[in-house]
C-alpha cells in the first residue's frame, strides 16, 4: 500500500479534485486474470487514463452482498486530476466498459469491475445519475476498511466522521 499523508481532500495545484474510488470484481476477465488482477489493472487504467495515482490500498477478499455468489475482491484508490464529478463518473464507466461490465439485467449481478465515486474533494454532489458521497458507502465494511487505509482523516461532508472513525464503529457493529 502506499499510503496518502493528510485527509486525502486537501487542495493540490489549483483546479486539482480528489476523488476516493472503491473497486470491486467478482468475476475472472479473460487475458487479465481473476479478481484481484482485474483491480490492479483498473489501477493502472486509471493512470493511463491521466489521473494521478495518489494511493492505492491493499485489496481485501470480501462475502457477496446481493444475489450474486461469488465472492469479492475490493479496493480503494486515491485519484487527482482537473475532472468534475460528471466527467468523472463517465471515464469511470468508460472503464468499466472496457474490462467487460455490461451493464444488462439485475441490480448488483456479478460483475467484473464495479468503480464506484465513494467521496471527492468538493464535498457533497447531488446529480441526475451521480450523488456523492456513495450513498451506501457507510454500511460497507468492504468499501470503509479499504477507504480508511489510504484517507483515514477525510471527513464524510454528511457525518462529520473521518473515514477511520466510520471504519471502527461499522467494524463494532457487524
Ligand atoms: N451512481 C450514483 N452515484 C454514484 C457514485 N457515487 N459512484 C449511479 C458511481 N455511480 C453512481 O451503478 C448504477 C448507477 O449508479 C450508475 O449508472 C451511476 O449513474 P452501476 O455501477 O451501473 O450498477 P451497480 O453497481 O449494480 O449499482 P450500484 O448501486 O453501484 O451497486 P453497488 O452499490 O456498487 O453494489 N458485495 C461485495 N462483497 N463487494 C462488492 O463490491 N458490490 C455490489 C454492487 C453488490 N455486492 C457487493 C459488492
Ligand atoms: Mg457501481
């Protein structure tokens, strides 16, 4: 892990964002690998694709939520550049698309790459397609252990909460 000094949302250069990315795959991606290789390649999706990698967490193996079967690989990256929250959020899916997601049929079938916008550096983003903070992030063990690993001092705009803290008190109550 390389792990980010500060909150994570402090200001870099001047029209610098942050963004705290969570990964997840449950499914194997033909010419990559099993889940944990298609999150280290959508690690470097992510640079090729001009953000600057700031962090990277240590992946963990979680238990599925929803109907799918398989279990996990999850992640979390800290990324910077010039994008807004809307074009952020489509060079995401851009992605997504591009190591197999189809975005077909149920809500939370098994996937191949899940990128979801967990917090940015502007605070609260309520959208048409986009709301951030993720509104689900907080009941996530996958998403705040990963999270709190490379930002434990950014605070959640809605809570108040760092992400270390919210890491420990979902930790006490699952
Ligand atoms: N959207 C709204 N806000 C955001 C945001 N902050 N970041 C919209 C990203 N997208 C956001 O997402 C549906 C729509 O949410 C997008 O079109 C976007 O406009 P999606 O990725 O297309 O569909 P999804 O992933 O099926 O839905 P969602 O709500 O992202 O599902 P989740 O919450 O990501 O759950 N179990 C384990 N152990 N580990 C997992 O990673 N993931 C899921 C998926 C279920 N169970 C899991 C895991
Ligand atoms: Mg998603």
């Amino acid at each position: 892990m390389r792990a980010a000094r500060g909150s994570g949302s402090e200001p870099g250069p001047r029209h610098e964002h942050r963004y705290l990315v969570a990964l997840g795959s449950n499914r194997r991606l033909p010419g990559i690998g099993g889940p944990r290789a298609v999150l280290d390649a959508a690690v470097a999706a992510l640079s090729e694709s001009g953000w600057r990698v700031v962090a990277v967490a240590r992946l963990v193996a979680s238990a599925p939520i929803g109907p799918s079967l398989r279990r996990y690989a999850n992640g979390a990256v800290l990324i910077a550049g010039d994008r807004d929250p809307r074009a952020t959020l489509r060079d995401l899916q851009r992605i997504e698309t591009a190591f197999g997601r189809r975005r077909r049929g149920q809500q939370w079938r098994s996937r191949t790459l899940d990128l979801d916008i967990v917090l940015w550096s502007g605070g609260a983003w309520h959208g048409p397609h986009l709301t951030i903070p993720h509104p689900l992030f907080r009941d996530r063990d996958f998403v705040l252990r990963p999270a709190a690993q490379i930002a434990p001092h950014w605070r959640d705009p809605v809570t108040g909460r760092t992400l270390r803290q919210l890491a420990a008190r979902h930790g006490r109550q699952s």
